[in-house]
C-alpha cells in the first residue's frame, strides 16, 4: 500500500471509531479543524477534553504526512507514521473509556 493510501486509511480509521461511539449527537464529518471544532460544538464537548486534543494533533501530523507525501520516504516520514498509529491506539483507549 502507498503513503497516500495509507494516509487515507488512517483518516477513515479515526472517522470509524469516533462516529462509532453512539452517545455523540452528530457524526465528525473530517479531520480538519473547522470539522472537529464543528463536532466539538454540536456535541457540546469540553475543548480540553483529550479526545479533542488528541484528534487536534491527528488532524495536523495527517496534514503534515500528506505534504510528505511526495517526497522520498525519510526517517521523519517514519516517525510521524508511527506517531500517527500511536495517536490512534491513544484515541481508541480514551474512546473506550
């Protein structure tokens, strides 16, 4: 699988899980920061709650990896994909909390 498909991945993977929780009102439609501060508004959810946070910091390493994307794949391309699948993992557990 290619970067691009596994950035897209990623994003649809974080999507999943967070509209799979069926206590929020309206589904998060996107991983850019007008669609989480959207969702933070019509679920009236705390903006320091770590969910919000952690989605924050997906929404910009996702942004970063995908002006990545056409470069060579480099050691930091690396790191920011495992960040990334370190953020989800994170995500999931606060989820399920």
């Amino acid at each position: 699988m290619n970067e691009f498909n596994n950035r897209i991945s990623a994003q649809r993977d974080v999507l999943t899980l967070v509209n799979s929780i069926q206590h929020y009102r309206e589904p998060l439609f996107g991983l850019t920061e007008k669609a989480i501060n959207r969702w933070v508004t019509h679920n009236a959810i705390n903006v320091s709650d770590p969910i919000v946070t952690i989605l924050k910091s997906l929404s910009e390493n996702l942004f970063f990896l995908a002006n990545r994307s056409q470069e060579q794949i480099t050691e930091d391309y690396k790191v920011l994909s495992i960040r990334i699948s370190d953020l989800i993992s994170t995500l999931r557990q606060e989820l399920a909390s």
